[in-house]
C-alpha cells in the first residue's frame, strides 16, 4: 500500500477488490479519503475524496458493489455516513448524525449499522437514510462484523469483543 495515507477501514469485495478507508494523509490529520484496489494491486486504480475531517469506516453492499463509509465531517466532532454509488463518482451524504463515526457494516437487508465509540450501533435504511433502530452495546462499540452466514454479530472496542 502507497505510504501517502493512513489506512484505517477495509472491506473486501468478491472479485478481491480492496476498498481502503484513509484516515488522512500520512503526517497529517485530515482530509480522509477511499482507495480502491483491484485484485493483486499495489498501488489503487482511484481514490475517491469528499468533503470530511476523517473517514474511519467503510463497508460494501455485496449486491450493487455500493461502498459506504462513515466519517468525521468536521475536526469537532459528529459522525456522518456517505454513500459512493458503485464505488465511483461523488459522495452522496445520506443526511444522518450521530455521536462519533467508528466503524460501519451493511447488514445484507439494505441497513446499515453504524457504531458510534460509545455503547450504541445506530442502524439505519440505507435507501433514505432513517433511523431504523438503536442496539446497545455494553462495553463500547467501535468496530463490527458478521459471521459467513450473518448470525452473529461481533462488536470491539479497544478492550472487548462482544457477540450479538
């Protein structure tokens, strides 16, 4: 991976395209970005950039190869969540806000669960982008993943895993 940004999100897709979420640029905090590599790549064949602090999650919808990431739009804070159709072209900002944007995953039934740091995932449609509902989580929630079949769910923070 090229050392001109920080990587802090992967998603991988079925063909084994990699789709980076970028912190920031190395030696600096911000603007993040998305780097997508095709399969055995080492260098990406695009970034795609958008107006933010940091992006620190991104996830795949495994059917419209749409990505999403969640970032910081601004450095004081508040999580927001973009889509870019096809993995190409500009960000489309789905209009939600939350606490602090950490990591995000499609959940296969066209939501997306978004953890904010704290002890909550929000989850919401991706269609319009409505709160669909609210987990807690009791030990903190900053990153997640599905088991293959999407039976569990696995939360960390920088401390714990917990299986929903």
């Amino acid at each position: 991976m090229p050392a001109d940004w920080v990587p802090f999100d992967v998603a991988v897709g079925g063909d084994g395209t990699l789709y980076v979420a970028n912190i920031a640029p190395v030696g600096y905090f911000n603007p993040g970005s998305v780097s997508i590599y095709p399969p055995e790549a080492s260098s990406p064949s695009r970034v795609l950039n958008l107006k933010n602090f940091q992006v620190l999650g991104i996830t795949l919808h495994r059917h419209t190869k749409s990505i999403y990431v969640s970032y910081n739009a601004s450095g004081g804070g508040g999580g927001r969540v973009a889509e870019f159709r096809h993995a190409r072209g500009n960000a489309i900002d789905l209009g939600v806000s939350y606490p602090e944007p950490w990591g995000i995953l499609e959940d296969g039934s066209n939501q997306l669960l978004v953890c904010d740091g704290a002890g909550t995932i929000e989850v919401y449609a991706e269609k319009d982008g409505h709160l669909v509902k609210q987990i807690s989580v009791p030990n903190g929630a900053m990153w997640l993943a599905f088991n293959k079949d999407r039976s569990r769910l696995y939360v960390s923070n920088f401390e714990t895993v917990e299986i929903l």
